[in-house]
C-alpha cells in the first residue's frame, strides 16, 4: 500500500488503514508541518512544527497502533520511479497538486503491461476543497483515468509564464510576477509565506510598481492577497468523509469482500449532505489513457504566442509552459536554451503559416510524463 501524501487527507488515510489491518504501508510527502496544519491534521503536535510530515505522521501511527510497518518518504512522489511503485498493490492519492495527480495517474498507466496482471495497480485518488470532496476507483487502462475527467476541475487561474514575464496585461499579472519570478530573484533561499503580513505588503508593492510600469489599474493589498494565495479553506470533516470512502474502497480491492466502486462519488457539504455516484467514461482522445488526437477550434489568424495563452487555462489540456511540435517541425520549445531562442521568432508568426487545418500538434511540458495531442480546425 502506497499514500501520496500526510496532510489533511493523508492523516487521516494512514489513520483509518492503520486500524483497517494493513500492515506495511509505505507515505510520500515533501511538506514540512506548519503550524496552520494543527487543526487538522492531527497526527501533529506543536513540538512537530517544521519537521517532515510524512516522517511524523509514520511515527505516531507505529506509535499508536502495534504491528504496523510504516516507510516514509520526505520528498517529491516524482523522485520515485516505475520500479518503486511497481511493489505496491494499491496506490492511494491524498494530494493537493493537480500537477502531482497527473503525474502518478500518467505513470500508473505506463506501466501497465497487458501480459502481467500484477502490472496492473488500482489508484484510488481522494480530492477535497472547502466543503466539497470526491473520490474514485481508477484502473488504469480499463477505467477512466484522472486525465480523463480533468474538465471536471473548477476553472483555476493559471497565467502563461511569457505573459507573466514579458507582455502582463491584467493586475493578476503583476501579482503572480512579484510572487513566482521577483521573490525567488531578490530573496533566493527564503520561501515566501503567505501567512507573513511582511511578505505579502512586499508582494503588493512590487506587483503595484510593475503595474504603474505598464500602465495596469487595479493591483491591491487584498487583491495580492487572493492571488497569492489562491486557497480555498480545509474543511476537517471533508476530508474525514472522503478519506474514509477511499480507505472502504482499498479494503473492498484488497480482500474482495465487496465490490468496489464504478467509478466516481462526488460530495457536497455546502448546504447539507449529498453523494452521488456514477460511471466516469473513459475517453478515446484523452491523452494518457486514449489514442485519438483531441480537436480544437482555433483561428488561423491567432500568432502562436496567442495560441499559447489559450493553453494553461484550456479544459483539455492545462499546461503552464507548454512546448509545442507538429510531426515534421518543432514550433517552439521551452528548453534547452538553444532550442528556445531557434524558435521564439515562431511565437509572433501566424498559427495558419504553421500549422494546417486538421494538423496535429503535440504539446508537452517538462513535469507530465506524456503529450497532449490536439487537431486544429480552423
Ligand atoms: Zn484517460
């Protein structure tokens, strides 16, 4: 038994497998505990501020409960490879990146080799945010996948990097160029927090200056603070109910004592108790788990920089700092430095001059382990 995560989720999944019966369980986490977390996740102590929550987490449940083996690890999941996940039976996610779930989702399916049953490992994968929650069963390969339903996600805000960068146009611009670029750049080592009044009155008057620089309206103290933050509150009780379907489904696949579910129970607190559960479809163009190109309305007269800001916020795909090929040219790549600068002047070219209606291109991105593949129509 494999747990992505020991936070608000992943407390409570070690906690409930721990006295389920299983006995060797092996959790992933690259956070250390901050004092924001007691509330809730409460296999913490204040003496445990600072320290690694997977380590913590692994010695209070050995504490607590006897005959458990738990094996942390005080890092990112993508540290780990084919190999080390392929000794577990069952891999469940209680994590908070949707870049993270992509990414163990795109593995899980990868290493599925159709002659070796045992290649196979189900991923249960929990989600919660505020009062609203969802879990589900994913075989990979047989069942829908994460990637699958990634246009269920609510809308987020995510901005290009080269518009952050070069060419800011809304206040949320200025905001996310003070916090993702000019912090690192001025502060190196010290890790913004945006709990720290200081910091964010720091984020405000660098983003404020950068807008008076090109002329944008509208950046604020609280406005900073929103983008910043970009936190939906965690709810305890959420993630005790959504915690506790996973742990059902995991006992249900490793006994077979029940059947377990097809496929997706979403949930909702908000204005009084609701589940509903149902069969998410797998799709043929879904990049990780389908074979078909997806299709996308774009217009020939957009410049592939312009195409390129539809991307990060594009239901099909998400991809923050795509790099972009057709099968017989690269149209613009991200990296290496070399590559980059060769096909930059393409950014300000038309789509039309480089890509012909029904062309497929393949975009990818440095963290997913897989391409998306979209067909224009013009
Ligand atoms: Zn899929």
């Amino acid at each position: 038994m494999n747990i992505l995560g020991a936070g608000g989720l992943g407390c409570e999944i070690l906690k409930n497998l721990a006295l389920s019966g299983f006995t060797d369980i092996h959790v992933i986490d690259m956070d250390t505990i901050d004092i924001s977390n007691l509330n809730r996740q409460f296999l913490f102590r204040q003496s445990d501020v600072g320290k690694s929550k997977a380590i913590v987490a692994a010695e209070f449940i050995m504490k607590r409960v006897k005959g458990v083996t738990i094996t942390p690890y005080f890092g990112k999941i993508q540290d780990k490879d084919e190999d080390y996940y392929s000794q577990f039976g069952i891999v469940i996610c209680g994590l908070d990146s949707v870049e993270a779930r992509r990414w163990i989702n795109a593995t899980l399916v990868n290493m599925v080799d159709v002659n070796n049953p045992e290649s196979l490992k189900p991923l249960i994968d929990g989600g919660t945010e505020g009062f609203k929650g969802q879990s589900r069963v994913i075989l990979p390969t047989i069942t829908s996948c994460y990637e699958c339903s990634l246009e269920m996600l609510g809308k987020q805000q995510t901005f290009p990097m080269c518009t952050i960068a070069n060419t800011p146009r809304l206040p949320e611009h200025c905001v996310e160029w003070a916090s993702v670029l000019e912090w690192p750049r001025v502060f190196k080592d010290k890790k913004l927090d945006n709990d720290n009044p200081e910091h964010v009155q720091w984020l405000y008057e660098t983003a404020l200056r950068r807008a008076r620089e090109f002329k944008i309206g509208g950046v604020t103290y609280s406005l900073t603070q929103g983008v910043a933050k970009n936190i939906i509150p965690a709810i305890a009780s959420t993630n005790a109910i959504i915690a506790a379907s996973c742990c059902n489904e995991a006992l249900k696949i490793a006994t077979t004592c029940s059947p377990y579910m097809n496929n997706y129970m979403m949930y909702s607190g908000n204005d009084s108790i609701y589940t509903y559960t149902f069969e998410y479809e797998k799709k043929d163009d879904c990049p990780v788990c389908g074979n078909l190109a997806s299709d996308f309305d774009a217009n020939p007269e957009w410049t592939l920089e312009e195409f390129m800001q539809q991307l990060p916020d594009s239901q099909q795909v998400r991809i923050k700092n795509p790099s972009l090929r057709t099968a017989e040219r690269n149209l613009y790549l991200q990296s290496p430095p070399q590559l980059e600068e060769a096909t930059r002047p393409n950014l300000f070219k038309k789509l039309k001059e480089l890509v012909s209606n029904g062309q497929e291109v393949s975009i990818t991105d440095p963290g997913l382990p897989f391409s998306v593949k979209l067909r224009l129509l013009y």
